[in-house]
C-alpha cells in the first residue's frame, strides 16, 4: 500500500467516525470465509455497517478524530473488524445473537454516543443500551398515561357532570 492510499483510507476512516456515534471493535480471526460471510450479512439485515481495518490506520484515525476516544486505542491489538450503526445496541445484539453458533465475534471495545467500553464482558450491558427513539418512545407512554385515565373515566360516568365527579371521587379514594 503506498503512502498515498494510506492517507486516503486514513481520512475515510476519519470521516466515518465523524459520521457515526456508535462505533464497536470486534474480533473476528478465525472465523472461516463462510461464517464471516454470514456474518457480514447479518449485520447487513440488523443495518450495521461492518469493515476489517487495519489497526495503525484507525489508530491515526482516532488521532485526527474531534472525537475523545479515551482508552479505545488501546484494544488495536491483532485482528480488527469495525462495526458502525445508528442504533447504540444493534451491534451488540447482532454480536450476541451470532455467538449463539460461533464463539467470535468478541467485544474489543464500543465508543456509543461519547461513551468508551473497553472488553467482551460489556456486551451484555451493550444489549441492553436503549437507543433514543427507544427512550422517546417509554417517555411518550409515561406522559400519555394521565391523560388516558382522565379520558376513560370522563367516558365511563356517562358524560354527566355527576358520574364525572362521582368516577373521580373513586379514583382518588
């Protein structure tokens, strides 16, 4: 690889990881061609975008990065695998569910909305990560609520001012 082509992966991987805040290192030697194609096709479905990267090339990218990837450089170690998607879990779940016939792909390390994760044993708190529309979505039912039981017992006393006040009066007692 010539000196210029590693400056042109450099800044594609840069503006990768500007582009993206949810970014996973994985490793996935001694998968076969087969398995790692499957692989590559689950994280296809899930929407997860998956590259094998050189690890100095994402190390000088991380450098040249606005992002503060803390201690994430340090598991650039031996085989790497990128893996960027826009929901914080998604990843973490594709890896969790393709364990289940191989015993790689492992957790290196995930950098999730600013957030650095370092090692195998947090991928199951990777999993559980809610994504923002997932949050929106839980707060949306909380504010919704209220409003629900207010609309249903102005329904069940029949409309009448009397069976509004007497429905209210047994709800709060």
């Amino acid at each position: 690889m010539t000196r210029e082509e590693k400056s042109q992966v450099i800044e594609d991987l840069t503006a990768e990881l500007a582009n993206n805040a949810n970014i996973y290192l994985t490793d996935i030697s001694g998968l076969n061609a087969g398995t790692t194609s499957d692989l590559r096709r689950a994280a296809f479905k899930a929407n997860v975008q998956m590259a094998v990267v050189k690890n100095t090339l994402l190390e000088k990218a991380m450098e040249a990065s606005d992002k503060e990837f803390g201690d994430l450089p340090t598991v650039l170690k031996g085989n790497t695998s990128v893996m960027y998607s826009e929901t914080g879990n998604a990843p973490a779940k594709l890896i969790k569910n393709f364990r289940k016939k191989s015993e790689k792909p492992l957790l290196k390390g995930a950098f999730i909305e600013e957030a650095v994760y370092i090692g195998d044993e947090q991928l199951d708190m990777l999993v559980d990560i809610k994504s923002k529309e997932e949050l929106i979505g839980e707060i949306v039912t909380l504010l919704q609520s209220p409003a629900k039981n207010v609309i249903s017992a102005l329904k069940s006393g029949g409309g009448t001012l009397a069976g509004i006040i007497k429905t209210l009066s047994e709800k709060e007692g």
